[in-house]
C-alpha cells in the first residue's frame, strides 16, 4: 500500500472573483522508503500539494491518503495527529531561537509518550552527531551558520522517527556545498529508518539523489524534468 | 501527552522563550512590579485607615451608644439634648447613662509653641467608659479643674509630652485656655484626628465656653448586668427621640466604618487606586505577552507543524503569564515591604503586612496577569502552520 495516495486533488485559494486554482486533479503515489522530487516553475502549487499532503492545509475536493488517513475533509485534531508521523523541512530553518541545538531537536519528542528527559537528550544528541554538529549541543540558532542550522533542522525532522519526511526548498538558502551535504545527509538517515521523502526543489544539481523525480505545472503533474 | 506533562514542558518552553529576551522579561517585571507595589499600598493604606479610625470606638466599652442620626463619624459628630439619658431610664434595666462630649481643640506644643488640631473628649472620668490601665489609673487627677491626659501616640508634632512630664509638671492651652497635662494614654491618631486627649466633661465645658453643657455628642448607657441588650436597644430606639441612633457597640463601630467605607470618598480613592494599579499592570502585561506572541509567531507556527496541538500553545502563554506574575511579585512585595516601613515612619499609623494581605495581593496580581494572558493568547490563532512554507 503507498504512503501518500493523492488523487485527482484539486485545490483553489479565495472565493468568487478572486478565486485562483493552485491545484487542478492532481494524481501521485508514493511507496514506502521511496525519496521523491518534485519540482516545477514558480507558482506551479508545489508548496500547495506539500501542505495539503502534510496535514497544514485543509482540502475538500478529490482523495487524499497518507499513511491510511483521509486527508480530504478531515478534523482538525486528525490532522494535527497526523503531523506528529512527519518530519517538515522549510526553506528556513525555523528553529526556536530560545533553544539549543539540543532543545530544539528535544522539541520533536516531547510529544513522544514514554520517554524521559534523558532518553530525549540521548536520542537528540545520536541524531545531531549525525548530523555533524556534536560540538554544537548547546549552542542557540544565532551562534550557528546557515548550514549549521539547516542540519539542525534535517536532526528534527528525523528525530521522531516520522514516517515521511516533507521538504520544501531545504538547499534554496544554502551554498551548493552545504546544500548537497545536506540532501545527502537527509537520504542516508532516510534509508537507514526507511523513511519515505517528497522533496520540493528548483535546485537541478540535487536531483540525483531522488529514486524518482516529477513535474508539476500549472496545477498538474506533467511528468519528469528533463 | 497527559496534561500535567504538557503543563511542565509548556511552561519549560515559556520560561526558556522568557528567559531568552533579558530586556523584555526585565520590562514585563517592572511593570508586574509597578502595579504590585501600588496595589499594596493603596491597600495598606485602606486598611490602616480603617484600623486607626476605629481604634477609639473600639476602646470604648458601653453596651448601647447614642449618637444623633446626622452623625455620620465620631470626629463630626451633631450634638443631642442630654435630656435624652434622662429619659433612658425609662427602661429599668438601664443601670447608667454616661454623657460624652467630644470636638476638636487647638493644642500648643508646650515646647515649640505651635499649635495643632486635636480630638478632645470630655466625659466622667468615673467611668469607665474607655478601656485601658493608664486612663483608668489618672481618672483621680482629671476630677481636678483644668487637668487633661493626652495621647501618647499622637503624632510627634504635638510636642514630647511624656518626655516633658517625667522632668516636671507640664502646662500648655488648649483653645488658648491654660491647662494641665497630668498623665498620658495610648490610642494613636486616626485620619481624621492627628491627637487625642481626655478631660472631665466639666474641664471640657470651661474649655469650650460656647459649648452648651445641655448639647451632648455621644451618650454611652450600661446595662445592669443579665439584661438582654437587644430588647433594651429595641426599646430604647422606639422610646428615645427619633433623631437617635441607639446602636450596640459593634454597630457603632461598624457605622464608623461604613462612614470611612462608603460616604468619605477616600474608600473610594484607595479602591480607585488598586482599581488604576490593576488595569496598568494588565495593560502592560498584556503589551508584554502580545508583543511576545507577535514575535514567536513563527515559532509557534512551526511547533503547529511538529504537530503540537493549539492547546498546548495556551498552555505555553498562560504559564508565561504566571511566570511573570511571579517574578514581578517577589521583587513588588519586598519593595512595599519597605515602604509600609517607610509609611509608618511618617503617618505615626500601623500598617501591617499580614500573611492574608500579601495572599490577596497574590491572587489579585495573579488574576491580573492570567487575563492579560487570556486576552493576548487570541493572537496565537493567527499562528498557521501552513505559513512556513
Ligand atoms: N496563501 C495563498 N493565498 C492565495 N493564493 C496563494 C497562496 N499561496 C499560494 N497561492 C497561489 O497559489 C499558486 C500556487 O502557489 P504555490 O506556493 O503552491 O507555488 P509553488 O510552486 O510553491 O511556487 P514557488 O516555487 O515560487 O514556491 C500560486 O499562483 C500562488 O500565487
Ligand atoms: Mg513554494
């Protein structure tokens, strides 16, 4: 059975005259530890799918199933508990500016039943050496690079163990270095916990890392990048 | 995750998100402090205003007061014809009807000269109409003409009357008549009445010629003992003048009280007062965690994402706003603390500082900051997650 089950989603902000259709009948399947790529021009409803995917934004209009929940017309509170199986990566690192490296990646498990504060530490200090930033712990998001940041980010979105990891742009404000050490970083752990990934880019230099790559134009998947 | 969990971690989470912005948690402190501060004093003050008030009503003893309807405090008192205790014993069980006459006088300091209003209460000194060993043991020398006992704890402007007395025999004016002190009290000055001091009703009437020894302010009536003092004021109140108030010695009290309470508009002011001090506090406090919110919009967004719930974000500003009662408190009652020291110091009036007020400033303050809480979580609704991308 896939992970992610999208059909013919459709998905428009607005009403009346200002209606704007960002998703027109949208079909994908993703299969369990695949690692995906969608990518496609500005305005294409990519970041649209990923939230609509990811439980941040609610649709009404085709089936949208991940991880066996219906996602179309969904409470919020399923929604809610299906975020807690995925791991978001955005464009920025988005972390708590008042917490460690160590706390922020702690953030991910606090919602976690079952584990004490020391398991939390143990499990987040393993996942940010892998990483590359045990010498970092403690150190608050001012205090790192961009680079430095964004792997905290990636630790995050690992932590937990999700089931599928969503990323939205997670090279775009990173150097080229930076960036492939973080896609590359990201597909190890991935395969290691047998994560499914969707990755959203327009960075053609990552595409190799994906098992499989698509296009979404205007609304609708139209293939493979070429 | 079982609430007592998400209480903890939130409010770990709000401590650390607090902790991080040193300035802020710093202003938030102040202003928590600031209202803090006035609150207990405008309270302190409401509260030894009534307590220093009602102290000269409270050492009275008597089991049935009359004052004439139009008197609203002891210090303002509206004079009634004496011939009303006459009239008293009507009711056999009245054992004895005491006439007190009491108005404000010009004291000179017998030592710088200066004059000053104090309370000046005439009334047999057989009596025993005010409680206390010291008024009780000089009530032999006042039956002497022209003598009075003053009050010891009256502000110290009235001159150092003890002090001059242990050296020798001590003669000042009251209105500009001669008299002398022969002893001191201890009652302590009200709002109204910076000093006290006591004569004999006759010394009372040399001392204000004007004053007409028919017209009383107070008359004070004893019961013999085992009668029932209800029945006796029932009757007393339909047979007496119907301009008299016969009440029993808490009413009077409480009537004193009242009068400071409601009619006098400083009961008014303080509860004004503690009303601003409140509304300042939520104000800022409300600044404080909006702006804060505001600030970690982002954030909280991105904790949406990782999948915490909404409710959990309330936890997270309603802990904040209970830290931040806290830690404005502490610093608020260590500061009024000394300047319930410093009040006492200047007003010669006790204030204070009882575990049930510091307790009732607590909830007060605390109520304060979880509104202003409430109000500013509102602004967590605009946090969406699907903003992150
Ligand atoms: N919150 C919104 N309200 C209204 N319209 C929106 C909103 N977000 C996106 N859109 C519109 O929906 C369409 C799809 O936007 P989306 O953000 O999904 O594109 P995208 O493929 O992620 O683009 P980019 O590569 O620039 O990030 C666009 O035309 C955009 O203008
Ligand atoms: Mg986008």
């Amino acid at each position: 059975m896939p992970v992610i089950s999208v059909k013919n989603l459709s998905f428009s902000y607005g009403t009346g005259a200002l209606k704007r259709d960002a998703l027109k009948g949208v079909d994908l399947e993703i299969e369990k530890g695949e690692i995906v790529i969608l990518t496609g021009p500005s305005g294409s409803g990519k970041t649209t799918l990923l939230t609509v995917i990811g439980g941040l934004r609610a649709a009404f209009d085709g089936s949208v199933e991940v991880l066996g929940q219906q996602m179309i017309g969904a409470e919020e509170s399923t929604r809610v508990a299906l975020r807690q199986h995925i791991g978001f990566i955005f464009q920025q690192h988005n972390l708590l500016k008042s917490l460690t490296s160590l706390q922020n990646v702690c953030m991910a498990l606090e919602l976690r039943d079952g584990l004490s504060e020391y398991d939390r530490q143990k499990v987040a200090g393993e996942m940010l050496k892998s990483v590359g930033l045990s010498d970092f712990l403690h150190k608050k998001p001012d205090q790192l690079s961009g680079g430095q940041k964004q792997r905290v980010s990636v630790a995050r979105s690992l932590v937990a163990r999700p089931d599928i990891i969503l990323a939205d742009e997670p090279t775009a404000s990173l150097d080229k270095q930076n960036g492939q050490e973080i896609v590359h970083i990201l597909k190890r752990l991935a395969r290691e916990q047998g994560t499914t990934i969707l990755l959203v880019t327009h960075d053609y230099r990552i595409l190799d890392v994906a098992d499989r790559s698509l296009l979404l134009e205007d609304g609708e998947i139209t293939g493979t990048p070429t | 995750m079982s609430p007592v969990k998400a209480f903890f971690l939130a409010s770990r989470l709000a401590w650390r998100q607090l902790t991080h912005e040193k300035a802020n948690l710093f202003a938030a402190m102040l202003g928590v402090l600031f209202a803090c501060v006035l609150v207990f004093m405008q309270l302190g003050f409401k509260d030894s205003l009534y307590a220093s008030i009602i102290k000269l009503p409270v050492a009275m003893e008597g089991d049935l007061f009359l004052m004439h309807k139009q008197t609203e405090a002891i210090w303002r008192t509206v004079s009634f014809s004496r011939q009303q205790l006459k009239r008293a014993f009507a009711l056999p069980e009245v054992e004895k009807a005491v006439p007190v006459y009491i108005w404000m006088a010009q004291w000179k300091n017998p030592d710088n000269k200066t004059k000053r209003t104090l309370q000046l209460l005439g009334y047999d000194p057989d009596t025993k109409l005010l409680k206390g060993k010291d008024i009780r043991e000089n009530k032999k020398r006042l039956l002497m003409q022209d003598t009075l006992i003053f009050d010891n704890l009256s502000r110290p402007e009235f001159g150092p009357v003890e002090k001059m007395l242990s050296e020798q025999r001590l003669f000042t004016e009251i209105n500009d008549h001669k008299v002398e002190v022969v002893g001191t009290f201890k009652i302590g000055p009200s709002f109204a009445a910076d000093g006290n001091a006591i004569t004999s009703a006759l010394n009372f009437l040399r001392i204000f010629p004007e004053r007409l020894p028919e017209r009383i302010d107070l008359g004070v009536i004893y019961l013999k003992p085992g009668s029932n003092i209800l029945t006796a004021q029932a009757f007393l109140q339909r047979r007496l003048d119907e301009d008299l108030n016969v009440m029993t010695h808490d009413e009077m009290i409480a009537a004193e009280m009242s009068y400071w309470q409601d009619n006098a508009p400083v009961g008014f002011i303080f509860g004004f007062g503690v009303v601003i001090g409140l509304v300042v506090g939520m104000v800022i406090v409300y600044q404080i965690l909006f702006t804060d919110i505001t600030n970690h919009l982002n954030e909280y967004a991105t904790l949406k994402a990782l999948g915490y719930p909404h409710y959990y974000l309330t936890f997270v500003v309603f802990t904040a706003s209970l830290i931040l009662a806290i830690i404005g408190f502490v610093p608020g009652l260590i500061l009024s603390a000394a300047l319930y020291r410093l009040s006492e110091g200047v007003l010669y009036i006790p204030m204070p500082l009882g575990l049930g007020k510091i307790l009732t400033i607590f909830c007060l303050i605390l109520g304060m900051c979880i509104i202003s809480g409430s109000i500013a979580m509102k602004k967590l609704k605009s946090a969406n997650p699907a903003d992150m991308f």
